[in-house]
C-alpha cells in the first residue's frame, strides 16, 4: 500500500514536470488542467519538489553569438579544493565544479583562459567554445527499466549525432537586459514585479527581453 502511495506521489510530480518541459513558464492553473490535478495538488508538489531540488529551474544558458562565447575545459589539478575556491573568485569564471574520475574541475567561463597557469595545474583534459546545450525529457519508468535501458545503449551506442556548432545572432543586450538575465537566470518561475523594481528596471524592457529569448538562450 505504501509502495503505491509513493508510486502515485510520483506519478503525479511527473505529470507536472511533463507541463514546465513544455512550457517553463507555465502558470499553476494551466499545469492543474492539462495533467488533470487540483491546483492545490500542484502547488503542493511543485513546491516539495523545489524544496527537495528533485526539481531545478527553470533556468537559462547563454547561446553563443559572434561576440560573445563561453569556454569550458576540463583538467585536472593537485589540489582541487584549493582550486575551486581561488577560480570563484575569478571575475570571467561563470562555474567550476569539482568533479571525481578522469578530470578534478569542470570549469566554465565567458573569456578564454590561460588554465596551464593556475596554481597545481597538472593536465588538460579538454579545452573547447561551448556551444547550445539540451536538456532530454525524462521518461516515468522504473529503476529497473532505466538501468536495463542504459546497459543497452552502453552495449550498441549506435551513431552519433553530428555536433550542431551554430551560432545564434549578434547579441545586442544593455545593462538592463544583463541585470535581468542576472535575476532570472538560475530560476524562471521567480515573482517579476518586485525584483525588477529593486534593479530599476521597467516591465515594458523584461516583457521585450522575454520575446527574444529563445533567440539567445536555451531554458532548462
């Protein structure tokens, strides 16, 4: 009976999740209609979720343009640790990682960088210009069936996809569209009214900026 109370809780935080895939911006009442839930229902899950980060974001990634980039390298170095606390305190490093297996730091910035140079380098795993990134839509099955369907794909990969090295169009944001990416970036679904008073910025200017967002971003 347990088992399947959990399975239902399950069932249905999926069905929520299958809405925000499709539209990140999605508001509650929409999402209680389409997946068939009460709007207390999905309040309540969407909420737990957020709070046990069984849900992220939605949040947004930049795509690359003739005059902006982002750079990640994986390496590894003799002192992880200490590495991830000095390259956070780099104005270009936009995310480091310490990570475990054939590389110690995942890093990301938006400015090429001489990493042989820090401090306890030791290799360089991969040095490449990121370029737009996907999110998969994860399906409702079992342990079993997904660790099944990974040993399978393990087995036989098949061909891969030819890399889509695209650039989107030429980047022409100001100060106030950068202080609303700044707001927004790591969460979409965040109040708007009240956070863009505090960065002064008008409505009329995040309204135009969401518009062309597709164009520069990817939502995950």
């Amino acid at each position: 009976m347990v088992k399947r109370s959990v399975f239902n809780q399950l069932e249905r935080c999926h069905r929520i999740y299958e809405q925000l895939y499709q539209d990140p911006l999605m508001p509650g009442h929409t999402i209680a209609r389409n997946s068939g839930l009460s709007r207390n229902t999905v309040s309540k899950y969407l909420q737990e979720m957020l709070d046990q980060t069984s849900l992220l974001g939605p949040y947004l990634r930049m795509k690359p343009t003739p005059t902006y980039r982002e750079y990640v390298y994986l390496a590894n170095f003799s002192d992880p640790k200490q590495t991830f606390t000095a390259l956070s305190c780099f104005p270009s490093v936009l995310d480091v990682v310490h990570t475990f297996g054939d590389w110690t730091t995942l890093l990301i910035t938006n400015q090429p960088l001489d990493i042989e140079r820090i401090y306890g380098f030791q290799d360089l795993i991969l040095s490449e210009c990121k370029y737009s990134i996907i999110t998969p839509k994860t399906e409702f099955i079992s342990w079993k069936a997904a660790l099944a369907k990974a040993s399978e794909i393990l087995k036989d990969p098949g061909v891969p996809s030819p890399l889509k090295r695209e650039l989107a169009p030429q980047l022409d944001w100001g100060e106030d569209q950068w202080k609303i990416y700044s707001i927004f970036n790591l969460n979409m679904r965040r109040t708007v009214t009240n956070l863009l008073q505090k960065a002064l910025v008008r409505y009329e200017t995040y309204a135009k900026w969401k518009e062309d967002l597709d164009i520069h971003c990817t939502v995950h």
